[in-house]
C-alpha cells in the first residue's frame, strides 16, 4: 500500500507475533487482540437490547416474495397503521 510502511527488521515483537513467532507455530495472541475481544463483547451486550424485534414489529417473511411484492406488502402494511392511528385504534 502506498504511504503505509512497517517495519520489516527481523525480531521485531509485531512482525514476530504476525510471522508466527518465528517458531513454525500459531501466533501467540497478543494484548490488542484480547483488549479488542473484550471491547466488542462488552459492546454487544450493549447493543443486546437494541436487537430485540420491537413489540409493534411484523414479521415478513419474503422468502417466495418478489422485491415488488415486498415492496407491497409494506406499502399495505402502512397504509393498515396509518389508518389505525387516525382513527385512534390502538391495534398494530
């Protein structure tokens, strides 16, 4: 890659690490990664609740759909709640 350089002299501790540790064998993992593991685990017991579907979500399952039919379904989907808040029905 153009203006990006690392250095390549033997027995350096990251390109070691990246050759294997010189030994034939697996890397040994290294403080970034587990530091990195941890960071996104914490990260996505965060984003868990997120996740979850809403209670007011509906499920489609557009597996045998065409795009166009999809788009329909949504289209019906909305049109059906518009006309539930307007009328001030509480259904989903």
């Amino acid at each position: 890659m153009e203006g990006l350089r690392v250095s390549q002299r033997q027995g350096h501790p990251d390109i070691e690490r990246w050759r294997g540790g010189g030994g034939g064998g697996p890397a040994p993992r290294g403080a970034a990664v587990d530091a990195t593991e941890a960071a996104q685990a914490r990260r996505d017991r965060l984003d868990a609740a997120q996740s979850q579907m809403a209670a007011d979500a509906v499920l489609l399952d557009a597996t045998e759909l065409t795009l166009a039919k999809v788009i329909e379904e949504i289209a019906r989907l909305a049109r059906e709640r518009s006309e539930l808040a307007c009328t001030g029905d509480k259904r989903s």
